[in-house]
C-alpha cells in the first residue's frame, strides 16, 4: 500500500525516496556516533570486551573451569592458557581499530536502525497490519541481540579455544593475527544474531503466503538437517559448539510454526469479515 502523506495525498514517488534518504541519513548518523564513542573507548572497547573471551577471567571461561574444576572433568576448562595475539602490519592496529569501531557502532545502533525502517514502513500498512505489527522494534532488535550475547557468551570462547589451541604438530606454535581474531570473533556474533532473526523472516514469508504451518511441519526433518548444515558453518569445526547453536535454532524454528500458524488465521478472519 503506498504512502500517503498527512493532507491525505498519495506520496509520490520522489516523495518516498526523498523520505527514505531521511531515514537513512539519521540511521548512519546513529552508527557514526555509536561508532566515534567506541573509538573513543579504545581500552574497554578492546580489553573487555574484544579480547576478552580469551582470557581466564572472562564468565564463560571462568565457569567452565570451575565446574570442571568441581566435578574433576579438565577437558570442560577452556581458554587456561590464552592466545598470543600478534600484529605483523605497520598500520594493522590503527586501521583494525577503526573497523572494529564501525562494527561497534552497527551493533550498538540495531534497536535504533530497525526503528528508522519500522519509521519508513509503517504509514503504507492498514490500521489492522500495524496493531498487528505491533513490538516488530521490539521483537526484532531483541531477536538480534539475543543471538549476539548467545554467540560472544558461549560460541566465541568455544571457538577461541579450539581453533586457538589446534595443532597439526607440536613443532609449530599458534600466534593468532589480530585481524584474524577480531575477524572470527565478529562473523561469528554477526551471523548467530542474523539467524536468530528467523521467527521474523517466517513471519514475513508467511504474511506473502510463501511458507505455511503446514509446510513447516512437514519440512521439519529437512529443516532440522539444514539448521545442523547452518550450525556448522558458523561455527568452529567442533561439536559441542555447533550443537550449541542447534539448540536454540530448533527452538526458534518450532516457535516459528507457532507464528505461521498465528498468520495463517489472521489472514482467513480477514477474508471472512
């Protein structure tokens, strides 16, 4: 449904791309700022936070070695003996600190982003599409961030430990590039919270009619493969972690047959009033 403007004319074409540039403009002004106040915090943006899931004193390494500890199970303590991490390029840290704060900024200004696009949408729905839309902001950003937390709580210290500490020979030792950390340790926070979005993707394939809670239940086996295919790719070659991720993915996918089933009646009371 197109836009109308508030005297009630339909917005023009230019109209709307005049409005979206608005919208995007402040969206990247959000990340710039986001991402000035992370370079700024050079220290905690690095040493707590970054390089942090390779230290002992990080949560997750801490309390894993404390159960492992507890229950006499050393092989559950990770990260004992972290990384060297090491930077051959003259200008590696600088521009890495750059990077590294653009990212920041993206993650940290998502609820606002998702608000400006949910900002740009929200005139062309009826009224009845945007009661049912209703905490889309909320819903999506917090999907996201779930994902994100999920991945730098357990599968970045997981992966940091595995890869970390892998040898084909004793002979050569591991001196992780920074660049290469910081590479893993963003795709992997960047991916596991673009997957955890997948309740909203059903609900939109859905409300077009592409995917129904019929066909879900029954490509559910399928589903189920694809979801440990996915698992796997995101994350270290290690099963602990990939069932780490499966778990809540076959989570969201039988909560997301819930959702498809929710629009499916919403979309039969519709046509039958």
């Amino acid at each position: 449904m197109e836009k109308k403007q508030d005297k009630g004319n339909v917005m023009t074409f230019w109209g709307h791309l005049e409005e979206l540039r608005g919208h995007l403009i402040r969206s990247a002004a959000s990340i710039g700022v986001f991402a000035l106040l992370a370079f700024l915090n050079k220290d905690f943006l690095f040493s707590k936070v970054i390089l942090a899931p390779k230290e002992t004193y990080f949560f997750t390494n801490r309390l894993l070695c404390g159960l492992a500890e507890r229950f006499s199970l050393p092989a559950l303590c990770i990260n004992a003996n972290p990384v060297q991490i090491i930077n051959i390029d003259m200008a590696g840290q600088f521009t890495t600190h750059i990077i590294t704060s653009l990212v920041a900024g993206l993650l940290l200004s998502i609820p606002y982003v998702v608000w400006e696009v949910w900002r740009f949408i929200r005139p062309g729905l009826t009224p009845k599409e945007q009661s049912n839309s209703r905490g889309a902001v909320l819903v999506i950003s917090g999907l996201f961030i779930t994902g994100v937390l999920f991945a730098y709580f357990l599968i970045v210290p997981l992966a940091v430990n595995f890869l970390g500490s892998y040898q084909v020979s004793s002979m050569v030792a591991n001196q992780i590039a920074l660049r290469s950390y910081i590479s893993t340790v963003t795709t992997l926070t960047l991916a596991t919270g673009l997957v955890f979005e997948l309740p909203v993707f059903v609900y939109f394939l859905s409300r077009v009619g592409i995917l129904t809670p019929a066909v879900m239940k029954k490509q559910r086996k399928l589903a189920f493969v694809l979801i440990i295919v996915l698992s796997a790719i995101i994350t270290p070659p290690d099963i602990f972690s990939q069932i780490l991720v499966s778990l809540p993915l076959f989570v969201l996918y039988e909560l997301s047959i819930g959702i498809s089933a929710r629009v499916q009646k919403n979309s039969l009371e519709d046509r039958m009033a």
